[in-house]
C-alpha cells in the first residue's frame, strides 16, 4: 500500500473517536442519558466494525500477495466466517445491551454511522490538503 493509503487508514479511528465524543456531548446536552449512552454504544459497534473489516481487508491483502505470516496459519482462519462470528456477536451483544439498559435504539443506529462520517471527514482532509 502507498504510504498516503496508510496515513489515511491511521486517521479514521481518530476521526470516530472525534465525532463520537462530540455527538455523544451533544446527545446528552439535547436529549438527556439514554441518548447519549445509545449514540456512545454505537459509536463503539462502529469502531470495532472498522477494526474487524480492517483485519479481514489486510488477511485478504496478504494472501493475495502470499505474505503469509505465523498468525494466518492459526486454525478457524481459513475463512470469513471468523470474522462473520465476530461481528454478529458484536450485534447481538448490543441489542441485549440496548434491550435492557434503556439506551435510545435511534440514538445507537446514528452512533453506527460514525464509520461512514469518518470516512467522508477523511476525503475531505484530503482534499483540503491536496499536494499538487
């Protein structure tokens, strides 16, 4: 990967941690508790989204260019099914915890999509610092 690609992967979850903090501040100041514990717990779900298609895009990566490491030989590996069972605990997990914590369930699908906000904050950044 070039080393642009790399800086700006590295920035995403700056930019998630960023608007996470500022929307779960402003969840709170508008909407009360469980806004903002909702909008937090999505925030959350959507880094580690990023971290688990993160890993998965770098296992496909490496294989593809047969740099193999010592981690890819582990067993249950072989396949995106790891990562499918990782991620659906990950859900599963918040809908229990938004089922009986009492977090707003709007406010958390609005945290999920940090992610995406993140990205765009990042082509933005992008183009405002374009190198010609």
């Amino acid at each position: 990967m070039s080393q642009e690609f790399e800086q700006a992967v590295a920035r995403l979850p700056r930019w998630i941690l960023l608007l996470a903090a500022a929307g779960t501040v402003a969840a709170a100041l508008v909407s009360g508790i469980a806004t903002a514990g909702g909008f937090l717990l999505g925030s959350v779900a959507a880094y580690l989204n990023l971290r688990l298609i993160e890993r998965a895009a770098n296992r496909v990566s490496r294989l593809a260019t047969d740099t193999r490491t010592p981690e890819d030989d582990r067993p249950g590996r072989g396949t995106g099914l790891w990562v499918f069972i990782q991620f659906t605990a990950i859900v599963f997990g918040a809908i229990v915890i938004l089922s009986f914590s009492g977090f707003s369930r709007p406010a958390a699908f609005c945290g999920f999509l940090v992610c995406p906000a993140a990205a765009i904050l990042e082509i933005l950044y992008e183009l405002v610092t374009l190198k010609q």
